[in-house]
C-alpha cells in the first residue's frame, strides 16, 4: 500500500509519497479535501474586475465557481464551469494554471495565488449532478474530426446548440493526446472516459478506427450531408533531431513511447506492442512531454533516467510541478547539453546493418546561452571541444511534434503553413469554406487549454456560418 505525504500546509494538495509514486501508475496528486477546498476558496478576494477570468482560454467565470465552494454549493460551482468547459476534470488537473488563471489573480502579487485548478478538479470529482442545458435539435450536422480536447470542445458546444455532432477517431477509444499522451500517474483514463461519457450522453456520436484522409476524405464528409467540418486532429508526427544513430533499437520518440505504454498498456507483460523497460535511460527534451516520458520510464522500471535539455532551469518550458515532481522522484537533470550522436552495439550477425544495432550510449555536446532569439529566449551555443559520452539503454526524443499532412494531401484548398500547421482566421475559418480548424493541428504541439480554446472559438463561429446559410 503506497505511502501518502500529508504536507503540513493544510492547502497544499495531499500527494503520493515520492518514492512509492516512482514505482506505480496511480495518480500522484489524490485531491482536496472539503475542508482544504473551502479553505482554499476562502482566500478569493472576489475581484471587481477579475483577471483570471481573462486569463483562462475558455473563460471560465472563475470567482463565481469559487463562491459556490465557499457556500460547499459543488453542485452549483459544477453548472458555472459547465457554462464554458465541457472538461473540468481534465483541465483541472493538467492545465497550465500557474501561466494562465493563477497568473493573473492578484493573490498571487505578495504571496500564493488560490489554486483554481486544484479546486475545478475538487468540484469536478465531487459534484453530484453534471447535466448541461442542450437547445432542441436545429436539423445542421458537423463532423468533427479527432477526439482530443479541441475535438470534444467543439462537439460538446454545438451539441448544446442543437447540432447533430459526429468525431471520427482514428484510433480504436476516444481521447487523442488525452489517453496516448499524457500517462495515468497525471490524468486517470477513467477520468477521460467520465467526460467523454458525458458528451456521449448529450448525443454526440463518435466513429471509431476512421482515419481522415486516408478511410475518408474531408469532401467525402460534405457529400454525406455535413454543412461544416472541425479539424482537431492534432499533432502526432514526431520531429527528431537528425543525429547519427536516431535509427537504432532502442530509440523512441516520445510520442511512441507513451503511446505505447499509455494506450497499448506496454507495461504488460503479454502486452503485443511491447516497449524496453529497464536500464539506463536518457530523454532529451525540456517540456512536459519529457517529463511525462520520464516519469513513465521510471514506473516501468528504469535503473536511472536522466533528462538532457539544451537550456538552464530557468528556460526549462515544463510546469513547475511536473519538474519539482520529476526531481522528488529521483529523475537526474544534466542541463546545458545537446545531444551529437548516438552509438550502438552490434551482435555478431547483424553484419552492422544500422537497423540492427542497440543503442549503448548517447554523446552531447555542453552548452552556453548567447544572446536572445526571435522569441525573447536565450540562444543555447556549443561549447567547443565539451563533448561528453553517457552509458544509456533507451534514448526517448521528446522535442515536439508536428501535424500529420495527410488532411492536408488529400484536401484541395486547403492550406497550411512551413511547419505543416492548418492556416486559420481567428475565428478559426481555414481557406476551404465549411471547414475549420483548431489545437495542435494549427498551432503544433501546444497545451490541452489552449486547443480547448480554439474549439470553442471554432464551435460559435461554425454556429454563425451555418445560420447564415440558412
């Protein structure tokens, strides 16, 4: 039975102790409790003119959620954020909060500002009825293409209008980067499954093992009777980094890795899409997909993983609790360093063929920040002569994704930009008329948020295509 750290600050989340979490997949943060969460509520100071609000993608009208806790009306405080969120319990727990919401409340200029998110999720799990209102049916069907989080926004919004809403899904379950991407330690499928369920409840039908552009075309959709098309098909095609030996058995991007272990539950042992477990492994990348292959590395029983990230701490993009998580559960930081090279192993009858070789070490080079790049961030430059050789089994490359072209080979029209990202207004609107599109298949690999933001904008602005062609 795993050991629970009960933090001295009644407010602070109750978490898993840190090195029984290492070695299990159940969540690591459990919850407030009531008391906390009222607590916790206790300490809005109910703004005239809150900026949180304005700082949530979805516009949550988060001081009034937060009174409904102060009166422990959950039930209440769940209707406010169903107004605008068709994902409580999913955001409440992996959202960016400290760069968005918390950053903006004025609790936060002389100390802690409330923690939102933790108390959406307290609402999120407690709350007893969890009906949303639903307009009579307007006779207007829009399919949606994926069922990540820009997906099930903008179906869960037009449902509530009165839209017949079908997701196509290319995998087998719903969820998209939800269930393969972000492992169960941080979101419980279960609790994908709970918000999907409740979208299902509304109407909204999902279509399984369809892949658009390949099953079915974006045209074909029009020529079955939809009068608008989402595309939320996210990013799901991994970028490497062009080194020699990326080929070798037993390197990974970090989108397979946890695909594998998230969605094709790799960990079992007659599992038939196995993954390496065990040894020395190394991850190179700084955001929060690289924490979240660590982290998963080590649950699946790695000796030593060791993050290799280009920057400081500082510039270091992953939240801050991901990070402090990472480091509390024994996950080494060499920073300041960039990979070069990965070498491998051959047995004898490999004849050296570079598909054949098992990864044994990885060299990279150290680094130094120069002056700043178009983004404001300190470019890392190569220190000459500082190469260094680190001893690894498994090598996960977690730099980033980018949006798969198939959508956009196989639709005339429809344009995108350098990096393969759907060109879109901000309303949403692409260059093909009747399709729109949002999430990380305009933007790259971004946060759950903000794609939820984007298929909301896109939910009200197909409302209006659509009523105006009526």
């Amino acid at each position: 039975m795993a050991n629970f750290n009960m933090q001295p600050n009644k407010n602070e989340m109750p978490m898993q102790d840190p090195i029984a979490r290492g070695k299990n997949f159940s969540e690591v943060a459990l919850g407030y409790t009531e008391e906390q969460a009222i607590n916790e509520a206790n300490r809005c100071i109910n703004c005239k003119n809150p900026q949180c609000v304005q700082g949530c993608p979805v516009a949550v009208n988060i001081p009034a959620f937060i009174n409904e806790i102060k009166n422990n009306n959950i039930d209440g405080a769940y209707a406010i954020i169903a107004n605008t969120s068709n994902l409580p319990a999913i955001c409440g727990r992996v959202c960016p909060q400290e760069t968005q919401c918390e950053a903006k409340c004025l609790r936060g200029i002389k100390g802690e500002p409330v923690a939102i998110g933790r108390l959406e999720r307290y609402v999120a799990d407690n709350a007893k009825v969890k009906s949303s209102e639903i307009k009579e049916k307007n006779g207007h069907k829009v399919a949606v293409v994926g069922s990540g989080p820009a997906g099930l926004t903008c179906a869960g919004d037009l449902i509530k209008l009165g839209y017949d809403v079908t997701v196509y899904e290319a995998f087998h379950t719903e969820g998209g980067v939800l269930v393969y991407g972000i492992p169960e330690f941080r979101l419980p499928k279960k609790i994908v499954k709970e918000e999907v369920d409740k979208l299902k409840e509304m109407g909204v039908e999902f279509v399984h093992n369809v892949i658009i552009g390949k099953t079915l075309t974006i045209d074909e959709l029009f020529e079955m009777g939809f009068e608008a098309v989402f595309v939320g098909s996210g990013a799901g095609l991994p970028n490497f980094m062009g080194i020699p030996g990326e080929s070798y058995k037993g390197v990974y991007s970090a989108n397979e890795f946890l695909t594998r272990s998230n969605l094709m539950k790799a960990y079992r042992e007659d599992a038939t899409t196995p993954i390496m477990k065990g040894g020395k492994v190394a991850v190179v990348g700084g955001g929060n997909v690289a924490m979240d292959a660590a982290r998963t590395a080590l649950r699946l029983g790695a000796e030593k993983v060791t993050i290799i990230y280009r920057r400081s701490m500082e510039e270091l993009p992953a939240r801050k609790e991901e990070v402090e998580n990472a480091i509390e559960e024994g996950i080494e930081f060499k920073l300041l360093c960039n990979p070069v090279k990965i070498d491998a192993y051959f047995n004898e009858n490999d004849k050296r063929d570079p598909k054949n070789g098992f990864v044994k070490s990885i060299t990279a080079i150290k680094m130094e920040l120069g002056e700043p790049d178009e983004n404001g961030r300190r470019r890392p430059v190569p220190v000459p002569n500082s190469e260094f050789e680190t001893e690894v089994n498994t090598v996960i490359i977690a730099i980033g994704t980018s949006p798969n072209p198939l959508i956009k080979d196989t639709t005339s029209g429809l344009d995108v930009n350098r990096r393969g990202g759907i060109i879109v207004t901000e309303e949403g609107a692409t260059t093909k008329e009747g399709v729109y599109a949002g999430g990380d298949a305009v933007t790259g690999a971004s946060t759950v948020i903000s794609a939820m933001g984007a298929g909301k904008t896109a939910a009200k602005a197909i409302d209006e295509y659509i009523s105006k062609k009526a």
